[in-house]
C-alpha cells in the first residue's frame, strides 16, 4: 500500500519546478490577467522566473503560493501553455513538507471540511452517511451501472442553507431518465479535489483516489455522473493521471453533459409548465472547474448555453455576464483556501455582473454557489439574485418524451 | 520528354520575379494568380523597410513588365484544378474565372464603374475598409488594367436588371454570358508561390479586433498608403479622425500556442518600426507607442532601423506583452493592460487607434493547392520542404516553392528565394531552354532626323496624392502647353499604369511626337519603363526624358505647394528645353562568354557553382583556402535539423569536385579584373603562383564572413582558456569530445557581445542566437547536469522552425535577460582551476544578480572577410559602411550588384545561416545564367565620346575613369616635314557607364557623354535663367 502511494506520488509530483516552466519566455501576460491581481500585488511571471533561475526556496519560504485561487486565467492566456495552477498544487507539497508550513489558518470553516475529507481518506474508515436526503419515489442501489457521486454535499448542509436541494435534484432527474436504480454509497468518499489543490497533501489525496477506485469496481459501475465541477474536473483529468485506465473503464459525466446527451437522443425535452408572460433574465456563472480547467475539447461550456437557448421559448431569456465562459471571472475562494476581504471584492465583482445580467445566476459549482451566496449576507445590493444549481433550475423543466409521443412527431 | 515552360502559382512579388527569371532563362510562363490583379500582398503595402520606398512604386515597374513580358501568359482569375503527368511532364487543369468583361476589350478607363449603380461591398484590396462597386478593379495599377464584374452583387447577373455597364462601354467589353472555362497547360515545372494570409478575425478576443479602432496592420499599411480608403490620411475607423496615439501590439497571436501559430511571424518588428516611422512622418500631432516582447531585427540594417524609429521619430517602445485591450465604449478608445517589464508594474494606456501585428499563416487554400499537387505541408501548414539545406523543393520533384508558402519571409528572402527557384527550375530543364521562347518583336524606329522640327509630348504624374496633393497638376500642365515645341501635355493619376503606357503610345503615334517627356517620380525605378513604351511606338528611348517632380517637389517642399509647384514647372521648361536637342542614339550587341567566376569556395560558392554548371556552363570556383567550405569546417552540428556539419559538407564537396563543369583554384586569389559583363577577362594566382587568365561572362562574389574576436571584451584575454567565442566552443565540441568538461560545472553564454551597440558594432548579426541555442542542446547532451545561463537581450529566433528550436531548448539552460544599461560585469575570482564571477542587472527580475560560473561563452557578431576592400576596387562594386557588400537595392536586387554582371550571395551580403546562404546562392547563379542564357545583350547609348579633334592625348581621362573604360591608343601621324606618335582617347562603350567623370576632368573639353552633351545642359541652365 505505501509503495503504492510513493509510486503514484510520482505521476503527479515534480521534485524540480523549474522543469514545469522551462517554455516561459517571460512575456508577462499571466501577471496581467491574473484575477488576484486585482485585489492584491500578485504576479506568476515573477514567482516563475524566480524558480528558473533558480530562487524557488525563497519563493517557497515566502509562502505567497498559499494565496493562489488556482482559477486558471493564467494558463488560458498563456502563449506557452503553462500551468502555473499545477506548479501552485506541487509547490504547495513542498511548502507543507520540506518548508513547515501549515496553512491551516487561511483554511475557511476552520478547516473541517478538508479535516473530513483527510479522515476519510485513513484506510481503515468507512463512512457513514445519512441518505436522508433521498427523495422518496428514488429508487437506489449500492450496486449497478450508473452511479451518482454525490460528494460532500450532505456535510455541508450543517452549515449551509438549502444544498440538499441540489443532490436531491440531481437524483430526481437521473431516476426519472434512468430505468435501471441509480447507484448512491453511503459509504461515499471524497473525491480529495481540495486536498489535492489547497492543501498540498497529495499522499492523502492517492489515497482517496485508491479507495475511491476500488469502491467504483466493486461495486461494477459503469458510468459516474456528478452534479460537482470539481468532482468532475478530478475524475475526469487527476484520476486518469494516477490511474491511466480509468476514463476507459468509468464513463464521467457531469449532469450538464448527461442532460445534453439525453435531450440529443431525444429521451427528454424542456418544457416549463409555469410559463410566465414577462421573461426572467437569467445568466449562468462558468466554474473554472468546468471551463479553463477542462483540455480544449471538452465543450461543457457550449453544451450548456446549447440548452440555455431552448429556454427562450419556456419563459426565460438567458444574457451573458461581461466575463463569460473561459473568461469567466473567479468566484473568490479555492479548496476552502483564503476567505478574506480581498477574496469578498472578487466575489463582489461577479455578483455585480450577475446583477446586471438576470434574476438568477445559474451555476454548476456547489462551492461557487456557497461562496456567492455567503456574499448575499453581506451586501444587500446583490441579495436578490437568486443562485441556483444546474440541477435546481432544470428539475421542473425536463420532460420525458414517451416512445409514442416521439412515434407521432415523427409522422 | 520534356517541357520547356514553367507554371508559376501566386502572382505576388516571389511569383512575380520567379517568371520574370524564369523567362530570361529561357522558359515560357503560365503565371496563375486567383485573384484579378498580379501584385499580391506587396501591392498592399504602403512603403517599405528600411529605405521607406512607396511599396507599389517600386513593384509597379515589375508588374507592367510582367504584363509586357512576351513570354508570359498572364493568367489572372485563374485557379489550378487538376495536376496530372510527370515531372518535366506535367499537364495541368486551371479553370477561368469568368469576369464578365472581355479582357482583350476592356482598356480600363472605367466608364463602366462610374455609371454602375451604387450598391458597394468592402473591397478586398483595402482589406474590407474601402469600398467598390459590382464592376470594379482591384486597384488603380492593377495588372492586367481589366475590369471585372461581381456576380454576387450585380443586379444584371442576380436579378437580370440593369445592364447599364454595357450600355456605356464604347469598347464593348461587357460580355454577361461568359462561364468558366477549363484550360489545359502542357508544363516542365511548377513553382507554388501563393504567399500569406492574416486572418485577424480568428484572434481570441484578447485582442480587441472586434473593435473598430483595432486594425491589423495590413489594415494599417492601408489606411497610411496614399491610394488607401483614407487618401493616406491616417484616421481611425470609428470617427474618421485624426488619432493622436497609435499603439501598435507586437506578436498579437504569434508565438502562442493558444492561437494556434506557434512560430515566430519574422516581418512584424520591421514592419512595425517602419509602420510607425510613417505615421510619425504622415502627422506631427501623433504619438506611436510599440507594445513588443524581443525585437527581431535580425536583417541588414533592421536593427538600426529600430533604433531609428526610437532616436529620430520618438516612436516609445515598451518591453511586454499585453494581457488584453477593451474598448471605452465612450470615447472609442482602446485599454490596454499591460505590465512594464522593465518596471514590473501594470498599466492601462489609454490609446486612439490600435494596430496588431496579427500572424502571418500561409493562405488560405494551401491546403487544397497541396491535395492537387500531391505536395506535403509541415506541422504549421506551410508547404514542407524536401529537404532543409534547399528549402525551394516540394516533396515533390518538378515542383519547387518559393516565398512565404514555405515559411515566413521578408521581401528580399522571397525574392532571392525566387531567382533561385529559376536556376534551379533552368538547371532541371535545362534540355528544352528556349523552347517555347518568343523573340520580343523589334518596332521599326521612326526616322528622326537633326533637322526635324522638334515635337514633344509632356505627361504629368499625380502619383495618386504624392505628387497631386502638393503640386497644383491642372496649372502646371496649362503652363507646360505654352512651352515651346511642346504639342502635347496631359496629366493623370498613375503614369507608370500599363493604361498610360498605351497612352503613351497613342500620344506619340496622333501627335506624331518625336520626343517625350514624363513629370513624375524618379528615372531609377521608371525611366526604363516609360523608354520602353516609346521604343514600342518606334521612339527611339534616348528621345525620352523624365523629370522627377516628386522627390524634387512634392517630397522636399511638402508644407509649401506653391513653391513645389513652381519649381515643378522650372524643371520641366529645362527638360523640354534639353528635348529639343536629343539625339537618337544606337545600342551595340555584347557576345556574352557561357561562363562563371565564383569567388569564394564556401557553401555558397560551391551552391552557386553547382547550380550554374548544373545548367551547362563553365564555373571556376576560386577559394584562398587549401579546402573548399569556408566556415563550414569550423562547425560541427548543424541546427535546427542536427545534421553533421563535415556530413553535409563533404557531400556537397563531392558534388563539386565531380561536377565536369566546375573548375577549382585552391590557395588561389584574384590577381586582376578587367573587361565588363560578358567580356571578362580573370587572372587567377594559383598556389603554384602561377597565373591563369580566364576568360568570364559573369561573376558572382561569395566571400563569406568571419567571427569577431571580441579582445579585452569580458575577460578574453589570452590568458583566460575559458573565456571563448562561440565559434571556439563549436570547435571544441567538434574535436575535443567531452573529456574537456570534466572540470567544468557551469557554463554562461553571453549574447550580443558587442553587437547592436550604440557605439562599436551596431547592428544585428543574425545568427548568434541560433548557434548558442544549438550549443546548449549539444553541452547538455554531453554532460546532462551542467548548469547552463544563458544572458541574452533579444533572441532573434524568427525563421519557420526556430521558435519551436528554441522553446526545446529553454529547459536546457536558464536564459536571463540584461540590457545596454547595465552590461554583465565579469571577474576572474580564481585562477586555477579558472573561475568568474558575473554581476549584472537582471530585467526580468528587477534586480542585480550575481553568479560564478566556470566557463564563458561569448556570442560575438560576424564581420566581413577580410580585405574586401581590396577586391571591391578589383570588381567596382562598393561595400556598405559595415563593410559588407551592397546589393543594388535592398529589397528588389538583394543578390545583384548595380554593375551588370556581378552578383553576391551568403554572408558577404550579410550574415545569414546556410539554409539562406543556400537559398541565396541559387538565387545569385539563376540571375547570373540569366546574361550566360543570353547569349547576347544590348549596352546602352548613354556613354562617352571623345572628339578626336580636340583630344590633345593628355591621359587624365583615363586616370579618373572608374571603369577603367578609356585607353589612351597611339598612332603615327605625317606631316608635311615630321612624323610624331599621336595620343588619343578612346573610350570602351561597352564599359563605359556614362557617368561623366570624364567629361567633366577634359581640359579641353574633349569629351561628352551622350544625352547629356554640354550644349543639351547649357541649354537647360539658360532655360531655367531665363524666366528668373
């Protein structure tokens, strides 16, 4: 088991950094575009530098690297295809072991959450969890094709308002297009998104990742969908890194993609049974997860405006914010790192241009949801938007199309 | 079999000169252009780097003797469909557009697009910011000068109304019902010259082109040029208004992986500097601001064109790369975000107008042209080479590329690009030359006699604005009809447009003119053009005169129209004053020797050489060296290929010393030069030390360079073993193994050792970035964990692969950026084993930084070989003030000296790598075998002559003479009670240039130069004094 976690700790460890960033030519793009920038002194271009030339102990002592959202703007823009967000994720292991630093007080929520998820990962727990929040009428398996990976979305709701909503939507819609049970664990797992990203503890996140796979092939599924963009991002893109097989044996899917797919093969239609006359503006807030985080063919971002369209017809009028899409602005905090003012003048920001975009925000992130929405407490100007999951918004407005109904349509 | 004609794709400047070559080669030429003008992008341009000539104006000349040139069949608006047979062999499909205007018709005055209704559509040639209607031409100089009609927004073709074009055609040229047409051509070779796009609108939206005041700088270079949307009046898009501050953003979407053009566009950083030089020169009140990464100003004389830019016009560079440009939705103004990374610090700058030096891809239709020809495209889609070392050759043979299709290039690289395809086309074909050659027909001269009453056609040139928007045209002509002799004056837009030389002709033949003069802009790039027109209406051209009113006028008095119009008219009274006294004058035939000279055994040399004797002439090769290859054996690996350097050297070798053709001289130098284009004759001192003499048709002068040893500079001393130059590094890794590494840790490079300096060496030299970069890759190879540091300034890494090379090499070492302000300084901090210390300022940390390494590696510039002087006054041709020599014209003649007969390649033109040298070498032996080809050619009328009466034998004429024209001859002459030996001038009309010197020395007034008789000149100044 440990010779396991030392050889997979190889695939996604880089003891030189500076072997991450050899293509930079220090044009300096990153630092302008930079979302942290905004708010404080923070360019990569010097952090990057610094390392090639040979400085990276006292970039690591420094501890600035802490304060990185890992949003991505930077490697979207980046002419040479460099990831800092990866250098960030490496050097903060190395920050962690080989500089002493602990981050714990820049972790939000006192750290619970990535406590929870450290916990889960010692391979002698097995979680319990409550599935009090299945609906009734869903009809779940501990065994079968497709499983919903629900995440840590049930924790959450001890503190947060009103998230249960979003798996329980999740769930609904995939029991009303599936015929088949839908796989839910009670003993679920992190997926170690925050502890891989934030905290710079990658041996616990192999070991989730380890225990995770094993759950999924025990359990001889097929098909992963999941309502979480960072839960997404990390089994389709960090898993693979560890486990090269593992796109080939689980089918990902994030519940845009699985609705996508399903509205194309003419399963399901939209519809909306409470059609208003005056059309509500809405607009939708891109995860980095799912847009500046995902390879260049994966087109998340088009397929869910592809769907937005069909809404004009159902009572709604969708409107992009100023930033959109790759270049969506940050919704303030990552892996639970770093909530503080700076980090509320970014989330601010967003709102505004939610704000001047529709009366509902849409998005596919329960993270970013809760960040934006703890901002609504703050500032009343932007409490009215309302925010909702991806899953929250389609719920009411998914139809099956009957086999006979499709037959008529044809004729 | 084979055939003896050539189809040319592309008709832009490579395209154009390739058949101009190709045809004095002895080829008939398809030349198949898409769209309906010849041109191409350079007929876009609006000057050009680094003299500032008007682009089309120095094109023009080409274009129409395209259109003359009888041996090329002009195929505008045609596209290749097909390629069937073999190569030598090989039968192609091109379809005819259909133009709807008939071409043979239409004379171009167009009647048809000033009635035609005014439905407009952006045109193509302003880049979409001009306008043009259903009928239209692409330009006012286009060639052919034929109208076209749009089929897609003609009401005649889409609805079936109107028609009013045909109505108001007197030539009657309107022909509705034309339908495209495939034509089949039997051909030897084909050469794809279809050149570039910049398809800005595919630009993420970082850049802001979706903006209006966001132009790309083609748009750019149309809005400066006088024929442009804007009459060359610089104004933004938005408002039409005068910007005051121009930002012009460098690499906007070159070198990026994310917009997909990984490579470096190579021509931006000129064309920038040059963009703003114009814009500076076009208004005072505007301020030019240069957002750029490296400055690539590797060419001759760029990198001072740069410095130029800075230093006289203000231009401000900023050293960055912008993070995105938004508009202010107020103003119409642009954001820019930037980071200053001399300063570190981030700001927005507000700018008027923004110009992005957007990519350079190849164009569009590349790919479907490389399906029909079956040709390979490399990784970035341009058309891939054969084989590196001779970039002209497709993957397929017969089929040959030149320009930027095969990867990006300046003009000068193109154009020598496409004279070596024509030798490389000629040496391929060699069997059919002449084919399918058409003789051009010799018009019968009219008989002009002294005693004729003189009558003189004048027409003046607006030269679009240059001239007419300075110089008041309408009253100048007025005054010019009340000259005496004077029959005829006309004035109009373009003089040198193929329309006005057919007005020309007609002038000449209603008016029964017996002299000519046109008032437009210089006799260097048009007088040929216009006594070229005359001889065909069978003027003889020494009857033609040419005043230059827009240098001399408009140019030099541009803030006061009046006096520039006055002078106008003070110069042509003179010229017609001096017409009414020309002469016909009589051209002599010069038997060309079927040989070749190269001087210099490199592999230019010995490229040039192989090409030229590949085509069936006679080539000495003289090197002072005891071996053939020049530098080439100094070096070790080659880049960006990583070939052996003693490989690919000794297999060229091979070539030469088993070519029948060739004949080498080792250890041989140039004992004495005399004769002229054609009538050569050689000495050459062999190393036996004795003397051939050979006789030579043409010369070509590849001399090569050498590295400059920097003495003193950075602790290279005699004593410091491991302070060396590059050249000795390469050496090392060619001879010593790795064994010499042993002690060595860390090694430092350091670039631009006294290159592009204020003082000492100014310039650029080109190819020290890519040898270092080289070196690196092969240092870690020997010996993985060496560090290595790199101190550069600018890394010039611009050619197609070079971008890629380096981005490879970057995890080699660590590359940290100094500049001019604060130069590394260098200590010797121990002697044994060696050990220094290196202190500078570091930009891109902002911060002075310090290190010890233990050996140094100095990039130093190449210079010229030595004693170049020497054989520059053995062949009269100059060098430039860096001691290279000088080409006739930097951009058009880049391999030609201004001496018929002589021409240059490699690095004694300028430093360059060997794929260039190459390229250059093949370019120097086409248009050298151009005159072997010949067989015979025509010398001019304008030369000395000597009035035997007057000549008292005195010799000084024959001592000033700098091409070495005159011979004092002696003869016995008997009087009634002596006999005394009698000397005489005599001057070689064949050598003479007709510059004057001699005239001018007489001192009894012996001699004149024809057209340019003392009677003729006299005649001019009292002109002039007269109406004082």
């Amino acid at each position: 088991m440990y010779n396991d976690t030392l050889d997979y700790l190889e695939k996604i460890y880089e003891p030189d950094l500076r072997n991450l960033l050899k293509r930079c030519y220090q044009c300096g793009r990153c630092s302008g575009v930079c979302q942290l920038s905004k708010v404080q002194k923070y360019a990569p271009s010097k952090i990057i530098e610094l390392i090639l030339e040979g400085f990276e102990d006292r970039v690591l002592e420094s501890g600035e690297l802490w304060d990185c959202l890992t949003c991505n703007q930077c490697l979207k823009d980046c002419p040479e295809d460099i990831n800092f967000a990866d250098i960030v994720r490496i050097a903060r292991y190395k920050m962690r072991h080989f500089a002493n630093q602990n981050p714990d007080e820049i972790v939000a929520h006192k750290g619970i959450y990535t406590t929870i998820s450290e916990i889960m990962s010692r391979p002698y727990i097995t979680p319990e969890r409550s599935l009090d929040w299945v609906p009734k009428g869903c009809k779940i398996s501990d065994k079968g094709n497709v499983l919903y990976y629900v995440g840590c979305l049930p924790f959450f709701n001890y503190e947060f308002e009103n998230l249960d909503s979003i798996a329980t939507s999740t769930l609904k819609i995939l029991c009303q297009i599936e015929k088949e049970p839908i796989v839910v664990f009670k003993e679920e797992n992190c997926c170690g998104h925050d502890i891989y990203w934030g905290q710079g503890k990658l041996k616990t996140f192999i070991k989730l990742a380890m225990k995770n796979m094993e759950m999924f092939e025990k359990a001889g599924i097929s098909k992963i969908v999941t309502a979480c963009a960072e839960c997404y991002r990390t089994f389709k893109v960090d898993y693979p890194n560890i486990f090269e097989d593992f796109n080939d044996k689980f089918d990902v899917k994030h519940v845009i993609e699985y609705i996508y797919e399903k509205w194309k093969e003419n399963l399901i239609q939209f519809h909306n049974p409470n059609k208003k006359s005056e059309k509500i503006p809405f607009t939708y807030h891109d995860p980095c997860r799912l847009s500046r985080f995902l390879p260049k063919d994966n087109n998340i971002m088009e397929k869910v405006r592809e769907i937005f369209k069909e809404f004009k017809d159902l009572g709604y009028d969708f409107n992009e914010m100023e930033h959109n899409q790759k270049n969506a602005l940050c919704c303030g905090v990552s892996s639970w790192m770093n909530c503080n003012e700076k980090s509320k003048a970014l989330r601010y920001k967003r709102m505004l241009e939610a704000k001047s975009a529709g009366d509902i925000m849409v998005t596919s992130c329960p993270k970013c949801r809760i960040h934006l929405s703890c901002l609504q407490d703050d500032f009343e100007d932007i409490a009215s938007i309302e925010i909702l999951d991806f899953s929250e918004f389609l719920i009411n407005h998914i139809k099956l199309i009957k086999p006979d109904i499709k037959g008529e349509e044809k004729k | 079999m084979m055939e003896g004609s050539v189809l040319v794709i592309g008709a832009g400047i490579g395209g154009i000169q390739s058949a101009l070559d190709l045809t004095e080669l002895g080829f008939k030429v398809y030349l198949v252009d898409r769209t309906p003008s010849i041109g191409g992008r350079m007929a876009q341009l609006d000057k050009t780097f680094p003299t500032n000539d008007c682009s089309l104006c120095i094109l023009a000349p080409k274009m129409v003797e395209v259109f003359r040139n009888p041996n090329i069949e002009l195929m505008t608006y045609h596209e290749v469909q097909k390629l069937a047979g073999k190569p030598g062999d090989f039968t192609v499909t091109v379809l005819k557009k259909p133009r709807y205007v008939d071409e043979i018709k239409c004379k171009g005055c167009g009647d048809c697009a000033a009635k035609c209704p005014k439905i407009e559509v952006p045109n193509l040639f302003d880049m979409n910011l001009g306008k043009r209607k259903s009928v239209y031409i692409p330009f006012p100089q286009a060639v052919p000068p034929v109208y076209l009609i749009d089929p897609e927004l003609c009401l005649k073709l889409t609805k079936g109304v109107c028609g009013v074009c045909a109505k108001v055609c007197q030539a009657e040229a309107i022909d509705f019902d034309q339908k495209p047409q495939e034509i089949e051509l039997k051909v030897g070779a084909i050469v794809v010259a279809t050149g570039f796009d910049m398809p800005a609108k595919n630009l993420s939206s970082r850049w802001g082109y979706h903006y209006e005041n966001v132009v790309s700088a083609l748009e750019y270079e149309r809005i400066l040029c006088a024929s442009g949307p804007f009459g060359g009046h610089v104004l933004r898009p938005s408002d039409q208004k005068e910007p005051e501050k121009i930002a012009f953003i460098q690499c906007a979407g070159s070198r990026d992986l994310h917009e997909g053009v990984p490579y470096c566009s190579s021509v931006c950083c000129m064309y920038t500097a040059k963009e703003a030089i114009i814009t500076k020169e076009h208004s005072d009140n505007s301020q030019c601001f240069v957002f750029r990464h490296d400055i690539r100003a590797f060419g001759k004389n760029f990198y001072e064109f740069t410095q130029r830019a800075q230093k006289e016009y203000g231009v401000k560079y900023f050293q960055t790369k912008i993070s995105k440009i938004v508009e202010d939705p107020e103003t119409n103004d642009l954001i820019i975000h930037y980071e200053d990374l001399k300063t570190g610090t981030f700001h927005d700058f507000q700018a008027n107008l923004v110009v992005l030096a957007t990519p350079l891809v190849p164009s569009t239709g590349s790919k479907d042209l490389a399906k029909i020809l079956e040709i390979e495209l490399d990784e970035y889609h341009f058309f891939k080479e054969k084989d590196y070392f001779n970039k002209s050759k497709s993957t397929k043979d017969g089929i040959y590329l030149c320009g930027f299709c095969q990867g990006p290039m300046d003009i000068p690289e193109t154009v020598a690009d496409a004279s070596g395809v024509a030798g490389q086309v000629a040496a391929f074909l060699n069997s059919v030359k002449f084919d399918h050659i058409k003789e051009k027909l010799e018009v019968p001269e009219l008989d002009i006699k002294a005693t004729d009453e003189p009558r003189i056609g004048v027409l003046i040139c607006h030269c679009g604005i240059n001239i007419g928007k300075y110089v008041h045209v309408p009253l100048l002509a007025e005054y010019v009809r009340t000259l005496p002799n004077v029959v005829q004056c006309e004035d109009n837009l373009y003089s040198c447009s193929s329309d006005s030389q057919t007005r020309i002709k007609e002038l000449i033949k209603d008016h029964k003119l017996n002299r000519f003069i046109v008032a437009s802009c210089t006799p260097r790039t048009h007088e040929a053009l216009f006594q070229e027109t005359c001889q065909e209406a069978g003027l003889n051209k020494y009857l033609f005169e040419m005043v230059n009113i827009r240098d001399q006028c408009s140019c030099v008095h541009m803030d006061d129209a009046e006096a520039a119009t006055q002078k106008a008219k003070d110069l042509i009274r003179m010229s017609v004053a001096k017409s009414r006294l020309l002469k016909p004058l009589k051209e002599e035939l010069l038997k060309i020797t079927p040989t070749s000279l190269i001087i210099g055994g490199g592999i230019g040399g010995m490229s040039a050489a192989l090409n030229i004797a590949e085509q069936g002439f006679k080539t000495f090769l003289v090197e002072k060296e005891s071996f053939l290859g020049g530098n080439l054996n100094y070096l070790n690996v080659l880049y960006p290929i990583e070939e052996n350097a003693s490989d690919f050297l000794n297999e060229t070798i091979e070539k030469v010393n088993h070519n029948k053709n060739i004949q080498i001289f080792l250890n041989a130098k140039i004992g004495d030069i005399k004769g002229y284009v054609g009538n050569y004759i050689v000495s050459i001192v062999d190393s036996k030390n004795e003397t051939h003499e050979l006789s030579i048709g043409t010369i070509i002068v590849a001399t090569g360079g050498k590295e400059y040893k920097p003495k003193d500079m950075f602790q290279y001393k005699k004593e410091n073993k491991n302070v060396i130059t590059q050249l000795e590094l390469e050496q090392k890794l060619k001879e010593k193994g790795k064994s010499w590494l042993d002690d060595i840790n860390r090694i430092t490079t350091i670039l631009c050792v006294n290159a592009r300096q204020v003082e000492g060496i100014t310039y650029c030299s080109n190819i020290c970035c890519g040898n270092s970069i080289k070196n690196i890759g092969l240092l870690k190879k020997l010996k993985p964990e060496l560090e290595i540091a790199v101190l550069y300034r600018d890394l010039q890494m611009a050619k197609k692969k070079y971008e890629e090379y380096y981005r490879e090499r970057r995890k080699d070492a660590i590359f940290l950026r100094y500049d001019l302000d604060n130069i590394p300084i260098i200590s010797k901090v121990n002697k044994d084993p060696e050990k220094y210390n290196i202190k500078f300022y570091d930009t891109n940390l902002q911060d002075f930084i310090e290190f010890n390494t233990d050996l140094i590696v100095l990039s130093t510039p190449m210079i010229p070989a030595d004693n170049l002087e020497e054989l520059a006054k053995m062949l009269k041709v100059p060098l430039d003030r860096n001691g290279f020599f000088l080409e006739a014209h930097v951009k058009l003649r880049p391999l030609d000296f201004a001496t018929d007969g002589i021409f240059l390649c490699g690095c004694a033109q300028w430093p360059k790598n060997i794929q260039d040298t190459i390229s250059q070498a093949n370019g120097a032996a086409g248009r050298a075998s151009r005159f072997l080809s010949a067989k015979e050619i025509k010398t001019s009328g304008i030369v000395a002559e000597v009035d035997p009466v007057n000549c008292i034998g005195c010799g000084k004429c024959e001592s000033v003479c700098p091409y070495n024209a005159i011979d004092i001859l002696e003869s016995a002459k008997d009087y009634e009670e002596v006999s005394l030996i009698v000397r005489k001038s005599f001057v070689n009309s064949a050598l003479c240039k007709g510059c004057g010197t001699c005239a001018a020395t007489c001192p009894n007034g012996a001699i004149s130069i024809m057209q340019y008789d003392f009677d003729q000149i006299t005649a001019m100044i009292e002109s002039y004094l007269l109406e004082l």
